[in-house]
C-alpha cells in the first residue's frame, strides 16, 4: 500500500455509510497506523487461516476479510482495465476497511509466485483480473486454498474457493452502439481494437448490434491495430487516422494506453477540418473526461464499475457463501454509459433509454460473442460488404 | 467508400510514421559507418522522449521540448561511445544494457512524474503548407499536409548525406568504420573518432524519441516507442547507411504499416495479424535481395585493438 | 607501449577475462545496486528499505528462494542458447519468437498425447520445442551462412513475426474452444514437469544444469567446440585452419534456436500448462545479460542466473512490498549490463596513464 492510497484512506474516511453498519471490527483497525495493525491482523489471520488449510474446500464457515488483494497483467496506471479494476478495488477497501493489496503489471507469465507471496501475506482473497488469468488462478486456489476470483470463467467456480466475474459489457457496448447509430451524420461508424481479447470483443459485437439496430444502413469500419497493442500509441494512432479517412464520425476505441493515441488523431483531424461536424470519441472501462483535451470529443465510454461486484464477493466471503458468479450488467450497474458533457439529441437520449428498458426487460438480446473468429462472422451478418 | 482518400491518408500517416525511424536510422548509421552498432537506440529514444514531453508541457513550447530530446540524447549517446571505444566494452552488451535501463528509466519516471495523469499536448498545429494538400489527389496531404519538422527533419537527413560523403570529418567517420588501422595509423585517435559518431547518433536518437512524443503523438507512454529503435537498425542496414536510402527505407515500412490498417478499412478480408507481420517480413526479404549491397562496414562490432589490428584488417 | 595495450586491451579475450572475473562482476553488480540507489534517492524513496524488501521477499523466504528458481530455469537455458551463438561469434537476438514458437509448438504437440501418459507428454513437448526452435532459427541461419545477410536484424525481425504468427494461430486453428480467452488446450497439473519434494521448483532446472553442463563440456573439451570458437574469435585463421566456417555459423544458429526452443518448452511443461495469446516472457535481452555477466563461461551461467531471477521475481512482488514501479527493475537490470564494462574502463584508463608516463 502506497502513501497515495493512504492518503486517500483519509479522504474517503468519511465515506463509509454503505456498509459501516455490519462491519463492526472497524474498531480493531484505525485509519493512520495500517502499517502496525497489520501485525495483528497477520497474527489473527494465520489462526483464522488455519481451520481453512485443513480442509479448503470446505471453506463455507465464512471468514473475517482482512485483506484482499488484486493482480493485474499491466500497470495500475494505464489509463484503462488495469488501472479500473484496482481504483475500484481500493474504493471498496476504504469503504469496508480492508487492507488493499496490489500487484501489478505481471503479464501472462507464470504468476502463481505473485499469488503465493500474496498468500503469505495472508490475504483473504485475491481478484485475478485478467481473463488471461482464469487457468493459473483457479489451480492456484485449489493448491493453496485461498479463495480468488477470475473473469469470464463461469465453469471454475467452487464453492468458497472460485469466483467468476462476468462483464455483460456487451450491453452497454450495444447502447454505445445505439447512441452512434443515432448521432452519426457521415453514416460511417469505427471500432478500433488493440488486440482482440474476450472483453474487446464482448463489446465490439454488442456496439455494432446496437449500431445496426438504431441505424441499419450505417457503415461500420472494423480494424484492429494488432495483437497486445494496449500501449502502442503510435499504431493505433495511425489506424485511427486510416478509419477517419474512410469517413468515420464516430470512433469506439478499446485500448488502455494507446486509446490516447485514437484521441489525438481525432483531436488533429477536427483541428483541420474547421466547419464540419467534430468527429467524436466513444471510451471503454473507465472515465478519461477529467482530461481536459479528452473531454471536448469524448461522446461517451462503456463504464466498467465493479464496486458493487466487488463488495458482494466480500460479504459472501464473510457470509460463507463465496463462490458464485457475479454478473456485471446494466440492471446492476456493473456496466454503464458515461454520461459526457458534449450535447447530444434528444432523439438519441430516447433511443438509449429505450434500448436500456429493452435490454433490462429481456425484450432485447446482445450476442455474447467472445472469441475473434466468432467477431469476423458475427460482423459479417451483421454488415455485409 | 473513398479509397482515394483512404490511400492518400495511408501515405499521409505513414510519412509522419517513418520521421522518428528515419532520423534514429540515420543515427545508427552514422554509428555504424564509424563501426559501432548501437542496440540501445530504443532506450535512448524513451528516456529523450519522456524529457522532452516534459519540457514541452512544463514550457509549453514544442521547440524547447524538441531540443531537449538531443540533448538528452547526446548524454546517452556520449556515455555510451565512452563505454564501447575508451573502455572497449561490448558493443551488444552495452547496447542491451542501455535499451533496458532506458525503457525502465523512462518507465519509473513518468510514473512517479505522472502518476495516473495523462497530459496531452497539442500536435495539430504548425502545419504550413496545408493549404496546397488539396490541389494534388492523394499523394498531396503526404507532401503537404505535416508538420514543419516533418520538413526540417528530411531536410536536415538529406544533408548529412554530402556530410558523409564530401567532408573530412565524414570521411574519417567511414574510414574508421572500414579500416581502423589506417585511420590509427595517419595519427587519429580512432576511439575519438567514434566517440564522436556515436555522441552523434545519440542526438539523432534523441531526436527521434522528441519528434516521436512532441510532434507525432503529443503525449508519451511507457514503453511508447514500441520498438521503433530496432527497427531503425534494420532500416540502417537496409538504407545501407546512407541518410538519402535511410530515408526511403523509412518510408517504405512506415507504408508497409500503414498497409494492414489500410487493408482492412477498404474491407480486405485479411484480419489484424498478417498485416502486421507484414514490414518485418519485408525487411527480411530486402536483405535477401539486396544483400550483395548491404555491405556491412568491415569493422562493425569490433572494439579497435591496436596490438590485434594488423592481422584483422 | 605496445606491451601495456595488449593488457589493456584484450580484455574481451577470454584469456584477459578470467584475471579477476569475480571482482570484477561483483563490482559491476555493486554498481548498478548504487544507480539504482540514486534513481531512487531522486525520486523520494528509500533505498535501503527497497533492497532490504527485495532479499526478504526473494531469498529469505522460502517460498520466494524457489521462485527465484523457478524463474532463473529458462533464464539458464535461454543463456545456454545465447552462449552457443556467442562463442561462434553471432548474436542470436531472436530468443524470444524462438521461445514463442516452440512454446505454441510444445503446448500443441503436448495435447496431442495427454492419454499417453507423462513420460510420452514430456519427450514429445521437448522435442516438438526443440524442433521448432531451430525452424525459427533456420531462416536467419541459412541466410547469414548462404548470403552473409546479418543475424542480428534477421532474429530481431523473425520476433515480431514470431508474435504475430502465434497470436493468429492461439486465437484461430489452435485455440481451445471450451474457454473464452485465447489459449491452447490445457496440459493437466498431474502431467506436467514434477517438482522437486514439496517445492514450486521442479524437474525444468535439472534439465537446466544438465544442458549447462553438457554444453559447458562440449565448448571446452570437444573439437566441435575449440573449432566454434575460432571460428567465432577469428573467422580468418579458422578458414585459413580449413575449418568448415559456414557450416558452423549455420549449425550454431540452429543449435542456438533449438536450445532457445527448449526454454519455451520447459515453461509449457513447467508453470504455464498452456500457450496463450500476448504471452511473450521476453527472456531474450535477460539472457544476453547473464551471458555477459557470466562472463561468457557456461558455469557461471548458473550464479547469474538465480541473480536475474531473483531480480525477476524481485520485479513481481517488490511494487508491492515497497511501493515502487516495477519499471525500476528494469534501470537495475540496464546499468548492471553497462557497469560490466566498468572495471575494464577504469584499467583502461589506468592503463592509458601509464602509457602516458612511458612516453
């Protein structure tokens, strides 16, 4: 735990009406000395661990949650998944009182050992965010007998050992979707992509069914700046410029770092056509309009907010009922527009809201279609050339 | 669709693209020639780009910031030519060594600079010759649409080739690269002469990594050069060491790049990953086919070794 | 004069090398630990909790002085590879796709024979590791041997083809439809490398220090590797010696690629199970780095080795343990790498005020 995220502790300490009420050990640790508490809660932790080594699977006691921990595969700061899934996870330690752990930009390798040294530090539970992880971090809970929680793993749940969270993202991506249909004057709409893992393409296929559907005679330009490019800038600044110039008024941009390099070739190419409509920039995962350039062409992002999923994991960890999958979805609120401040019609607020109460009710469905190949066909049906 | 203008943004995008590799290549070139390879191009271009974006932001002037990138890179680069004449370390060792400090330097700083921060700095202005862009269908935003040191950085390039060729220091350059005997034995210092092509080859690194963060992109990333140093070494080899080739060269696989994105926008059915591969493996087959004139300076890699000298060269 | 430079200058002769390698390579080692220091003093933190954090967590656990194995198995092997290229005198800078690709080769291969049972699982992944190792190596072998094209851009060049090809391949043909994410079919625990007692560390670093050994003979003690080494010191008197050059550049190339092969299969049949898109261990500049810190000698390959996994491990826990950015390992690594060279610096110039006083 870094200075800054304590520091933040104190910001957030007056934040914690949510569930203040039924966490009563809140006595046991006091804000400002984490450090020295932490001690105790090692001592107290190896005892309460101890009854859980014996016999793992049968974890449905419920224990007390000290300390829960998160491993992301880039850094905590790249602007997008990662750094998301670890904002959240600290706002739902500050409001519960619990220690925050953080490992970060581990990759693909082998992160059992990452896991393993955060098992020695004795936390309670640890979100292995990455669908990349959802093989190493199952095996590992099974070996050691410390709870996780993987993404878009729904067949490796166990009870008290293995949660999964599944992102519907593909129900916000189609409300994007429908916004773009519905804003777009060019009739030309563009995905860029960094790669195309699940996540990527939950969204893709869900933002161009959505488009489809508000606007069915809309263009879409699909293109993919290459495998594991989250942070190359410069190639996904030179696809986006490629997209602009096939007409596209409307980028939906997936990528971490390199959604920048989107963002300033949209910024350029509205510096220089002066008097036609701002192309406009559609975000995924988090929120980029605190960045002052970002914001004046930001039309919306597909939020990813996993508080709620995170909370609920930890009760039920607490309640001996871990284990399940945790759906983040727009009922819940786990996946949602962002709402910007750059004008929109009030056509398109209807459409959106109509196509929110259609998703909710089960009258629409959004494919979930995770895989690349199942992209390709998928986008063909849906806008043959 | 408008394949035209798709075309004419694919070449406008890929000249931008090619300006940090052309003047990194031409660095290394010029190291090269003077028979010093250089693998540390790429963490030199990350630690001259974080400092310029930052001098850029806190001055708010992208000429500033430009010339801090060299500068940055003339530190590097001299440090790295004392390494490999004075101390007569490997060069690939030293190469890696400084890619890597130099990737996780750029890195940790920008982290504890930034944080979670991302500026942006502005990169749609200075663009003099816009206005013609239109008068010529699709090669004409290529030629007409860039940034004014899109220009400067050609023309500067394009200099250095009569540099090389014409003058005494580029002859001596050369000279040392080919035979270092000789060079030792008119009475000049071989190691000062390479000191000075390396020190050379870090400013234009530097440069690189400047023009890269401040003009191309407006921001830096760790990491945010994506291997465009390597790259710059295969071009220099390709470009065989010329500034004028270098250039083409550059060019050409900032096309090749701009190829796949392109490709797919028209709607070819060739998916993300082919056309990536694509510039690499052109590289590879243009040095088959042109490998009886990429001729490599004789004494690349080689520490200069007086005692050994005569049996080498 | 002329006696002085030689004892100045030859110090890339491994004769010159072994003077005081060990003071050397420790005082290199000491100076990168003092730039990392004052990276780290400039930026606010406190160098002597960070390093005091990284030999807890690396060493003096014992959780983390397996890891530290663990990790330092494909570097060792990585770093046999880049020996066998470097005492021919070719720099094999293309580790990495040859890992990727015997990886995705052993991870495929290796499914193919799951109910055959381990020991057919481990024989048909090595060997598929193996054999696709030297086939990435090949073009870049036959190119440098046929045309005299250079290796060094060649291997960088077959990395990122390396990395585009398999991520097409996990995510199309190959890729294992039962889960989302792109990845092979998964080798089970119960089929894969066993560990030594109740230990992460497993069977992966016997292979390791018995290729060390194997290869660290073999350059020493055989024709095959006196000859590889003339050939790589001086490629003149080695024609002149009528030793087959090409043949040997060719067949240290793809012996390189083989071995670099191995490193992928070993981590398919060690902690990974399974190849998955946008995994790339990178190990190919690390292995440089230890062939140097080694001092190019096969044995000290195993030293250096557990240094760099400790630091690679260090790279994974330390941000965490000490509130750092992972990047820092990263300026340790870097400087460690140009430090080697100090020592020679400062003889060098020791050398030249000598030379100075002569004259």
């Amino acid at each position: 735990m870094t200075v800054k995220d304590m520091s933040r502790i104190t910001r957030y300490e007056e934040d914690t009406h949510m569930l203040a009420g039924h966490h009563s050990r809140r006595d046991g640790i006091r804000y400002g000395c984490l450090v020295r508490s932490r001690l105790v809660a090692l001592a107290i932790a190896v005892l309460l661990m101890a009854p859980l080594a014996v016999a793992p699977a049968s974890a449905q006691e419920g224990v007390e949650v000290r300390s829960v921990a998160i491993v992301t595969p880039a850094s905590r700061t790249n602007q997008g998944w990662d750094q998301q899934g670890v904002d959240n996870l600290i706002r739902v330690g500050e409001e519960l009182d619990v220690d925050v752990e953080v490992a970060e930009n581990l990759g693909y390798d082998d992160i059992t050992p990452v896991l393993l040294d955060l098992a020695s530090d004795d936390v309670d539970l640890i979100v292995c965010h990455a669908s990349g992880y959802q093989t190493v971090c199952p095996e590992f809970a099974a070996a050691e007998g410390v709870p996780v929680v993987v993404i878009e793993n729904p067949e490796a749940i166990q009870p008290g050992l293995v949660a999964d969270i599944e992102t519907q993202a593909q129900e916000a991506a189609y409300l994007a979707g429908v916004m773009a249909g519905n804003e777009t004057t060019s009739g030309t709409v563009g995905i860029v992509v960094t790669g195309q893992p699940p996540t990527w393409n939950f969204m893709t296929v869900g933002f161009a069914e959505g488009l489809k559907a508000a606007r069915p005679d809309a263009r879409l330009v699909y293109t993919s700046v290459g495998e594991g490019t989250y942070d190359d800038a410069a190639a996904a600044r030179q696809v986006t410029d490629t997209v602009l110039a096939a007409g596209a008024d409307i980028v939906f941009g997936m990528g971490d770092g390199a959604a920048f390099g989107m963002i300033q070739a949209i910024r350029e190419h509205n510096q220089q056509s002066p008097g036609q409509p701002p192309v406009r920039f559609i975000d995924v995962i988090g929120d980029k309009s605190g960045n002052e350039e970002a914001a004046d062409l930001l039309l919306t992002s597909v939020l990813f907010d996993y508080t709620a999923a995170y909370t609920q994991m930890i009760a039920d960890l607490e309640a001996g009922t871990f284990g399940q999958v945790y759906t983040m979805d727009l009922s819940n609120g786990g996946v949602n527009l962002l709402e910007t401040k750059l004008a929109i019609r009030s056509e398109t607020t209807e459409a959106v809201a109509a196509a929110r109460s259609g998703i909710e009710s089960g009258a629409i469905q959004v494919s979930s279609v995770g895989d690349a190949k199942g992209v390709d066909q998928r986008l063909r049906e849906l806008f043959p050339t | 669709m408008d394949l035209s203008a798709i075309a004419a943004t694919v070449l406008a995008s890929a000249v931008l693209a090619s300006i940090p590799l052309m003047l990194a290549a031409t660095g290394e070139a010029i190291g090269e020639r003077a028979g010093v390879l250089n693998l540390g191009i790429e963490g030199t271009m990350l630690l001259a780009g974080l400092v310029a974006f930052r001098v850029a932001l806190d001055t708010d002037s992208i000429v500033i910031g430009l010339l801090a990138g060299p500068l940055v890179g003339l530190v590097v680069g001299t440090l790295f030519g004392l390494l490999v004449t004075l101390a007569r370390a490997d060069q690939v060792l030293v190469g890696i060594g400084l890619t890597l400090a130099g990737t996780g330097l750029s890195g940790f700083l920008f982290r504890e600079w930034y944080g979670d921060q991302q500026p942006l700095l502005d990169t749609g202005s200075g663009r003099p010759l816009a206005s013609l862009a239109d008068h010529v269908p699709v090669v004409g935003p290529a030629l007409f649409d860039q940034h004014w040191v899109v220009y400067a950085a050609m023309i500067g390039v394009l200099l250095l080739g009569p540099v090389l060729t014409r003058t005494r220091a580029g002859l001596l350059v050369r000279a040392t690269g080919e035979a270092p005997f000789a060079v030792d034995a008119a009475g000049i210092s071989v190691w000062r002469v390479r000191l000075g092509a390396t020190a050379m080859a870090g400013v234009l690194g530097g440069l690189a990594g400047a023009v890269l963060v401040v003009v191309e992109l407006g921001f830096f990333r760790p990491g945010v050069t994506a291997g465009a140093g390597f790259i710059a070494i295969a071009v220099a080899m390709l470009g065989q060491h010329t500034p004028l080739r270098v250039a083409v060269a550059s060019l050409v696989f900032g096309v090749l790049q701009g190829l796949g994105p392109g490709l797919q926008v028209a709607g070819a059915p060739v998916g993300s990953d082919f056309p990536r591969l694509l510039p690499y493996l052109g590289v590879v087959v243009a040095l088959l086919l042109a490998r009886h004139r990429v001729a490599l300076p004789a004494a690349l890699g080689r520490p200069y070794d007086r005692a050994t000298a005569r049996q080498d060269d | 004069m002329v006696a002085a430079s030689v004892e100045s200058i030859r110090e890339t002769s491994p004769a010159a090398m072994r003077s005081r390698p060990v003071l050397e390579t420790l005082v290199a080692v000491v100076l990168s630990i003092v730039a990392g220091s004052v990276v780290l003093l400039i930026t606010g933190h406190d160098p002597v909790e960070v390093y005091r954090a990284l030999i807890e967590r690396a060493v003096l656990r014992p959780a983390g002085l397996e890891e530290t194995v663990v990790r330092a198995t494909p570097l060792m092997i990585t770093g046999v590879a880049v020996l066998i290229a470097v005492r021919a005198g070719i720099w094999n800078i293309g580790i990495d796709g040859q890992v990727l690709v015997a990886a995705l080769a052993a991870a495929v291969a290796a499914a193919l024979v799951t109910d055959a049972g381990r020991p057919v699982v481990w024989l048909t992944a090595t060997v598929a590791g193996l054999v696709a190792g030297a086939a990435w190596a090949l073009p870049a072998a036959l190119l440098r041997a046929r045309f005299g094209v250079n290796e060094i851009v060649t291997t960088i060049m077959f990395n990122y083809v390396a990395l585009f090809l398999t991520a097409w391949l996990v995510k199309g043909p190959l890729r294992d439809r039962s889960v989302v994410s792109p990845q092979t079919e998964l080798i089970p625990r119960e089929l894969r490398l066993v560990s030594l007692g109740d230990t992460r560390t497993h069977a992966g670093i016997i292979v390791a220090l018995v290729l060390v050994v194997l290869v660290g003979w073999a350059l020493r003690r055989t024709v095959a590797g006196l000859e590889l080494r003339v050939v790589g010191e001086n490629p003149r008197a080695a024609a002149v010696a009528l030793i087959p050059v090409r043949a040997y550049l060719f067949g240290a190339l793809v012996v390189s690629g083989a071995v670099g092969g191995l490193a992928g299969a070993n981590d398919i049949l060690s902690t990974k199970g399974t190849f998955q898109a946008e995994w790339d261990p990178g190990y190919g500049f690390t292995a440089f780095a230890l062939v140097f810190l080694a001092r190019r000698s096969a044995w000290a390959l195993v030293p250096g080795a557990l240094l760099l996994g400790m630091l690679a491990y260090g790279a994974d826990v330390m941000p965490r343990a000490a509130g750092i950015d992972p990047a820092f390992f990263g300026v340790i690594e870097g400087t460690l790498l140009a430090s080697l060279a100090a020592p020679v610096l400062i003889r060098g110039l020791l050398a030249r005020r000598t030379r100075k006083e002569v004259r």
